[in-house]
C-alpha cells in the first residue's frame, strides 16, 4: 500500500495548483483523476473547448464581414463540428502539457475512482477494474463541478444538452432554446446566435447576470437582443416534452417554446458523490458543495478542498489559487492574502470583465463616488480593428480619488482589466485615478481607454 504526503483529488486548476506547490517543496503527491487524461472540466468541457469555440467563431464572423473579403464569404456557412475542430486542437495541447508537468516532477497519476475508507486513506477503483489503496499525511479535494441535472429530464435525449454535452453535437441545430441565463447560458446565446442559429434565452431571475453593474447588465441585454435574441425574463421550466424532430419547453406562465435543441444551464452541482464522505464525517450541502474554512480545510482538518467543489466563485483562476494556498497551509507556509477582488470573465460577444464594486453597491454604502467613461467606438484602435461596440467605466471616489471599481463591455474587455486591477490593488496612495492621466499609453491601442476614461471621469469633478 504506497503512502504519500500529499494526494489531491482532481486534475484541474484547484488540484494542479495544489499538486505543484506540494511537490517543489519536496513532498510525496500522488494525484487521482476520475478522467482518462489529465485537466479536469476546465480542459475538456469547460473553459478551454468553450473558449476555443467562441475565438472560432469570431474569427468567422470576421472574416466574413471583412472588406477584403468583398462580401465573398456571405453565401458560406461553417457547421458547428468544423468550429469544434479548433476546440480539439487546443485541448489536446492542453493534455500534453499537463500531463508533462505530473511526469516531470514525478507526481504520480492514478486513473480512477477516488472513495475515502478513512481520514488518512483512500480506494481507487480503476477504469480496468484494478483497484489500489493509497494512504496519506493530508489530502485536497479538487473534484470540480457538474451541471445540475433535475430529476425527470432525460438528458440521454440527443435534443437535451447540457454544458457538458453541448459541444458533442454532430449537426448545427437551426434554432436553441437555453434555460438559464447565468454566465453559461449568456456565453452560449451570443455564441449560437453569431452562428445564424435561432435563440430564445430564459431566464429565472428579473435580469441578466445581476452580480454585475447595471450599465454592463443594460448594455449586453440590448446587444443580444439587437443581434436577435429573444430574452424572456422570471419564467420557471415546468416540464420538457422531446421528441425525434424538436423539443418543446414548456414554462409555469403557459408559455411554450418548441427549438432543435434545448440546452439546460442553469445551475451546478459540486463534484462530491460517490466519494465515502460521510463515513469520515465530511457532509456536502445539498448542492454537493463541501464545506470549507478560510484555510480550506474541511471538518477532517487534515484534508483540504478547492476549486468549484467548494463554491463560489467557480473560477479557473481562483481555483489555481486555492489549490496554492491549501497547499501552503499544509506546507506550514504563510500563504499570500488571496485576493478579495478577483476579475471577472464573460466571454459573450463582445465579451465582459468586472473587478470591484458596481454603482449599485457603491450607492447603498452611501459611498460618494465619479465615473469616468472611454466609449470603444472613439478610439483609435477599434477603428482599426473594427470592434467599435463597448466602453470602459471606471468608479472612483471623488474625494481620494480611490479607484473602486473597472467594467468593461467589448473587445478584449477581460485582457483591459488586468490593467486596472494593477491599479486598483495598489497600496493607498498609489491606487488613485490620476495614474491613468499620469502614464503614456501606446498609440494606437485599446489600453488607451484608460486614459480617455480617467480624464472624462476627473472633468465631472468641480
């Protein structure tokens, strides 16, 4: 029976991060991934094929409105495959490098079931039916997320999708109606309706993504809905009816939408079954998310969990740094602060990104705050490149001059941001406004934002 110091659970972000800070401190790891490859959902149904996707069919889009093309590309139409094709490509990069990783710093990979039999011992049943038990110092729980699936829907159905199963479509469909317009639901409609494909967007709540600023909330609704999305609002599913030539989904207001295919996004659930728990007294809520401290630890103090497993965010990039920061608990490391603002990625079309406080919170703490605004469509560089639609607002306090809060609506809204945030997590003074007016950006550039939005936001000041 091997016996390591530190095995995780999970081969995606959260448990890379773990894996890789434990074995450069020279700890044993060993790490158990349910999948055949290593990358957990991040890699293979999530955030890269996802995004792999949307860049695909941006790319089209362009070229197909592109003056040099002459309009000779109108008549011709990609499938939804041939897009995913891209998706493969980069997947498979991916995986090799991962996998890389594990084997250059001997971090030993088992493929299989992960079940707890004890606080310091696991069963891994394996794809062959091998089965190996592994004890250990500590453990981390990186097992990830999947979406939540009610009970009656048949989604072995091939007209009912998922997040997951969505990007194993064999045929483009002709018309989708999403249920769930949280941020996989908003990404996927901006993404079929770019692709010519009917959508209706139904959404549970009474507006779109409404962690976000108004503004940003306003101004992706309009776009969809000008790119002819059809938006419903405060509708709740009451049953799904497929058949061979559509699927029909039927809403508690009477409404009824009939489309190709219907796409479930609307909730996740954490990646906590079948993995014996509770006998070790670990219970998972109702939505199989684990409870955690603000080390990470479970109830089991030696065992650690990360990543969408426990939660909110259900960020890649928080999960990388969570994995770091159980990893350097157990270490005995004093951990860097992990970041109370964490930048957050939308990747519609025109995509979004959003870092610290929204007018509407800033109003009810009863902060006195300016914006500065940099519309897209007068800068030079959107000019270039054609992608006028979007702005840059910044929030500011107007008597410090404290950067608050950074939205952004438009091209390459989730690379503008970092720029921000570099401000924006200065120590005070540093974090103010006026570095925007102070630097020289390059010209052109859409960095140059910045600069137009902090000098509209100063000039509101008297």
């Amino acid at each position: 029976m091997p016996h390591v110091d530190v095995l995780v659970i999970g081969s995606g972000p959260g448990g890379e991060g773990a894996a890789m800070m434990a074995v450069k401190a020279d700890k044993s790891v060993a790490l158990v991934e349910r999948h055949r490859e290593v990358g957990g959902g991040c890699t293979h149904w999530g955030t890269i094929p996802s995004k792999a996707l949307r860049h695909a069919i941006f790319r089209w889009v362009e070229m197909k409105s592109s003056t040099l093309t002459g309009g000779k590309l109108a008549g011709h139409e990609v499938s939804f495959p041939q897009l995913l094709k891209a998706a493969d490509g980069v997947i498979r990069k991916q995986v090799s490098m991962r996998q890389g990783f594990y084997e250059r710093n001997r971090v030993d990979v088992l493929h299989g079931q992960a079940r707890f039999v004890a606080a310091n011992e696991v069963d891994v049943e394996m794809d062959h039916g091998a089965r190996e038990r592994v004890t250990f110092d500590h453990a981390v729980i990186a097992s990830g997320s999947r979406p939540f699936r009610p009970a009656g829907v048949d989604f072995s159905h091939p007209r009912l999708r998922d997040s997951d199963t969505i990007l194993g479509m064999k045929e483009t469909p002709q018309s989708v109606t999403i249920y769930g317009a949280g941020v996989i639901g908003c990404e996927y409609a901006s993404l079929f309706r770019n692709l010519g494909i009917k959508v209706n967007l139904v959404n549970t709540r009474d507006k779109l993504l409404s962690f976000l600023d108004d503004e940003i909330i306003d101004a992706l609704s309009y776009h969809l809905r000008d790119q002819g999305c059809l938006i419903r609002h405060n509708e709740e599913a009451d049953r799904i009816e497929p058949a061979d030539d559509g699927v029909v989904l039927h809403l508690k207001s009477g409404k009824k939408f009939k489309t190709d295919v219907l796409l479930w996004a609307n909730g996740r659930n954490g990646n906590s079954q079948d993995m014996g728990l509770e006998g070790i007294g670990i219970t998972p809520t109702a939505r199989g998310n684990i409870p955690v401290n603000a080390q990470f630890q479970t109830v089991v103090p030696t065992i650690y969990a990360v990543g969408d497993v426990i939660g909110s965010p259900g960020l890649a990039s928080a999960s990388y740094d969570q994995g770091r920061a159980a990893a350097a608990h157990i270490l005995g490391q004093a951990c860097d602060q992990l970041a109370s603002d964490i930048p957050s990625g939308i990747y519609t079309i025109p995509e979004i990104s959003s870092l610290g406080k929204t007018e509407r919170e800033l109003t009810a703490a009863k902060v006195p705050y300016e914006i500065g605004h940099s519309l897209f469509r007068s800068l030079a560089r959107a000019q270039i490149t054609g992608q006028t639609v979007g702005m840059l607002k910044l929030l500011f306090h107007r008597d410090t001059r404290e950067l608050l809060g950074i939205h952004c609506f438009g091209y390459q809204a989730s690379e503008i941001i970092h720029i921000g945030q570099a401000v924006m997590t200065q120590p005070k003074p540093n974090n103010t406004i006026d570095y925007f007016v102070r630097t020289t950006f390059n010209y052109p550039t859409m960095a140059e934002a910045y600069r137009v939005a902090a000098l509209n936001g100063l000039n509101r000041l008297f």
